[in-house]
C-alpha cells in the first residue's frame, strides 16, 4: 500500500507519514516542543511559510516512495489558492499547491500534491478513525471561529461558520464582518464581544446557575447551531453531525436535537444525529493524508 504525507497548518504545524487510515511512526511538529510562539506561522510570510511546510515534507518523507501529500490550512481554499484565510492574512493568494509541488518537484519527490480547508481534512480523520469512509459526516468546530468540515470532500466554499442564522441588523459580531452569522454567535471572539463583563464558560455556568440573560442567550447559542445544520440537511440530506473544539463542552444535545426537529419537518430528511467528540492533531494529519489517497483514484 502506498504512502502519503499528511500536513495540518491551524498556526502551527504537524506532519505525518500515512499508510492507508493509520499514522507510521512519530508526529512531527513545528515549532518544536518548547520552542517560542514566535516561531509560528502567524509571523511568517507567505512564501516563507510555503518553504517551511516543504521543509518540514522533506524531513518526513526521508527515503520512502511518496504517493502524494494532503494539506490541511485555515481559510477558504480552491484548486489549491488560499483565497482568504483571517487568521492568516499575508497569505491571501498563494498558490500553495504549486509552490510545495514545484519545490517537491525539484528535490527529486514526484508526489501529488493536494490542499484542503482544514476543517475538512478534520472531517476525513474522523471518518477514518470511525469506520465511517463510506457515509457522508459534518463537523462542526468550535472555538474562536467556527468550522465546517465535511467528507468526502467535495469542490464548493463550505464557510458553513458563516451561515446567516439571524435576520437582526445587531448580529455583527463574526470576525469577517458579515452581519447575522453562526460565527458572529457561537464563536469565542463573538462571545466576549458581546459579554464584556464575563468569559463564555461563565455565560453558560450562570445560565445552568439560573441567570435569565445566560440562559437565553445558551438557547440563541444551541438555536444557532441547529438553524447551520438544518440548512446544511435541507440541501444534502440527513446524516451524522460531529461536534468538536474546545466549546463543545457548552453543548447540550437534547436542546440542539429538539431545536433541530423543529426546523426540519420534511420526513425524509429527518433522522439526523449529532456526537459531541473530542478530536487531535493526529486525526487532523490522518484526514488530510486520507483526502490526497482518495484523489489518486
């Protein structure tokens, strides 16, 4: 069986070399442990940042007979451009699939090279730790944004985080600016915007505590979530919802399935099911491997 690379990128790196659905020896990451956060993407340049990722290949890669190499990197991403990502501006317009095969290309590695929205290669790790390459999955992730993930991957935006879920002209909390977003009410950035005076994991302990304004805003929150999904059933259909990141404690499943069943009332498109999951870097870098294998066949 051939082998792949699969690279994450949130703001650091993590590379691993990807037999089938499982990882072949040792995680490699970048920064190295207890190296300073300086050193993160976040302060690079684009094209720098395109050279440490093939560096970083390079290294994994050593002797063996490379397949191809899956990418996983925050923002909007379409034949390999990264069209827009807000957590790393300066590389708006970078080509980053050209630039890793080129300098794969010219060491002597003739690999595909393949690259993904992260939060989709995500979505490939949990269906191949799960069993479940056969069926479609959704992933939401949510954190200081919100993530949208699905496999199997498919060409389209997918900035699910982005969902309009509210008509009110107030909603302009999401970081892009847009006003009436899932992000601009689920995300942690949107989160302490809105309540100034208290962190979000404070908001949802008052409101279990009893406080009237925590616990409405805890239904706008799950409302939110269930409105991006039910979207996200009426036009591809019921199935299996992930939920992970650091905010998924926050969720409660029966409130989120009660408010889903609301909205979704055509019978064949019920039946959908959410799983609250904790997820790793290492899942991350299995997907992305995964969705470079699928694309050689």
């Amino acid at each position: 069986m051939s082998r792949t690379i699969g690279v994450l990128a949130p703001g650091h790196l993590a590379i691993g070399l990807v037999e089938g659905a499982k990882l072949i020896g040792p995680l490699r990451t970048y920064p190295e442990p207890g190296k300073e956060l300086d050193d993160d993407l976040r302060g690079m340049p684009a094209e720098d940042i395109a050279d440490c990722i093939f560096r970083q290949i390079q290294a994994v890669a050593g002797e063996e007979s490379i397949a191809a190499v899956g990418v996983g990197f925050p923002g909007l991403i379409r034949g390999g451009v990264i069209e827009e990502s807000p957590n790393l501006q300066q590389v708006k317009g970078l080509n980053l699939q050209m630039a890793l095969s080129t300098a794969l290309r010219q060491a002597g590695v003739d690999a595909q090279v393949l690259v993904y929205n992260d939060a989709d290669v995500m979505a490939a790790g949990i269906a191949a730790t799960q069993g479940q390459l056969d069926r479609l999955i959704r992933v939401w992730t949510l954190g200081e944004g919100i993530g949208f993930g699905r496999y199997p991957w498919s060409e389209g935006a997918w900035e699910g985080g982005h969902s309009v879920v509210t008509l009110d002209p107030k909603e302009q909390f999401c970081g892009c600016g847009g006003r009436g977003h899932l992000e601009g009410i689920m995300g942690q950035r949107a989160m302490r915007l809105r309540f100034l005076d208290m962190e979000p994991e404070e908001v949802f302990e008052n409101a279990k505590a009893g406080d009237e304004r925590c616990r409405a805003f805890a239904k706008v929150w799950h409302r939110a979530l269930a409105a991006g999904s039910a979207t996200s059933i009426h036009m591809e259909g019921p199935g299996k919802f992930f939920v992970t990141g650091p905010n998924a404690r926050f969720i409660d499943l029966g409130l989120l399935n009660m408010y889903v069943h609301e909205m979704v009332k055509m019978t064949p498109l019920q039946g959908s099911l959410f799983e609250v999951i904790s997820t790793s870097t290492e899942i991350g870098v299995i997907g992305a491997a995964v969705n470079a294998q699928r694309a050689l066949r």
